[in-house]
C-alpha cells in the first residue's frame, strides 16, 4: 500500500514512489496500563537489530482495512489480511535499514515540495489536505514521516535498481520485429522509445524482485513463535 494512496478516491495521483506505512498510528481507546504494556512488548519479527511489534501491526492493519473500504475494494479473510501487511512490513524494514545504512536521505525541501504535489492533487491547500487527514484518523506527524520513507525507498530503489537498467538497441528492434502488427495493449507500443521505456520498466520490476531476495536471504528474519496467533 502506498503513502500517496491517501489520497481523495475521485483523484488520481501521478506520484511513483515506493509503498511504505511503517509506522502511521490512529487514535485508539485508551486501555488500562497493564495492557498497553503487553501489547507494546509483544514481538511479533525480529528484522536484523529491530522488533516489529503487535501494537505496530494492529495499526497498519487498521489503517489498510479503512483504505480498502474507503476505497470499495474487497476485502481479504483477516488471517490472510495480517499475514500479508506483516510480511510487507518485513520488506519495508529491511529497506529501510539497507538505506539507512548507505546514508540515503531526503532534505526538508524536498519533502516539503512533496507534500504540496500530494494536496495539489488532490485539489486542497496543504492546511486543508492536513485537516482531511486528521478526520481519516491520520496524524499529520506521522503522515510527514511516512512521506520521508517514501522517498528514501524511492532513491533507494533507483542507487540499487533503475540506475543499472539499460535497454539495447537490439532488445528494441528485436521487440518490434516480433510484435509488428498484433493486436491489444502491444500495438500501441509502435514507437522505438515507447518500446525501450516499457522494456525498462519490466526489467526494473524484475531486477526489484531479485533484489529484495537477495536482500531478505542476507538478513537475520525471525518470526516468534507464538505470532501464529496474532
């Protein structure tokens, strides 16, 4: 799930960046001390040297299932559910740490001009997208820090990914001889760039994939064992 998903369903938004909630909370009932405390403590994986912990996955999973309403989609079994926004949470963590460790980081104006682009688009001034938010039950400081990880992936995946992603001449020319007056989306790739940027794009996704798999067999992923239950 992306960050720039929340967004106004009627909108559409021409942002591309990695999807990352690592950390968005809702306001919740206040619980009795003793609770909080265990739910706060309860382990679910151990990423390298950080805990993604219950309460964390109870939040996300919160703020998934109001997307997926929000938006109408269906919504899947809540066994399946968890075991899906945990495992993405996995993945983000892990990232974040990659870039983290590669001093990868995004400047205040950078963000600031992100977050003006998200309001833009969704026609709101930036007080007013704020206050859309905070009713949506999202808080603006924690919405801000989600932006920032957003863009550190996006980089991220550019250093490690994209920036090795070339596409010969061959490859084109191969393409469009091969593909030369079918039907369907294919034939609206007539053009040799069109071609050369969509033979990228698969590339890259490909290149992501493998990458986040060499990525998960290199680092130390330890699922508790009573988180079966959660």
């Amino acid at each position: 799930m992306r960050i720039f998903d929340w967004v106004k369903p009627s909108v559409v938004v021409l942002l591309t960046v990695l999807s990352v909630f690592p950390s968005l909370t809702v306001a919740k009932t206040q619980k009795p001390l003793s609770s909080a405390v265990q739910e706060v403590d309860r382990v679910l994986v151990v990423v390298n040297h950080e805990v993604i912990t219950q309460r964390e996955l109870a939040a996300r999973l919160e703020l998934v299932t109001r997307r997926l309403q929000q938006t109408k989609a269906p919504i899947p079994p809540a066994a399946h559910l968890k075991l899906q926004v945990l495992e993405q949470m996995v993945l983000e963590r892990m990232q974040l740490q990659t870039a983290n460790q590669e001093r990868i980081t995004v400047n205040d104006e950078t963000i600031d001009r992100t977050l003006e682009q998200i309001a833009q688009a969704n026609r709101l001034s930036l007080e007013q997208y704020r206050e859309w938010l905070k009713k949506q039950g999202v808080a603006w400081s924690v919405f801000v820090t989600d932006v920032k990880n957003e863009l550190i992936l996006s980089r991220l995946r550019q250093k490690e990914v994209e920036q090795k992603i070339t596409v010969s001449d061959a490859e084109v020319a191969n393409y469009l001889a091969n593909h030369q007056g079918t039907e369907g989306a294919e034939k609206s790739l007539a053009q040799p760039e069109q071609v050369r940027q969509a033979l990228g794009m698969r590339k890259a996704e490909q290149a992501y994939a493998d990458w986040l798999r060499e990525l998960r067999d290199s680092s130390f992923i330890l699922y508790k064992t009573d988180s079966a239950a959660f």
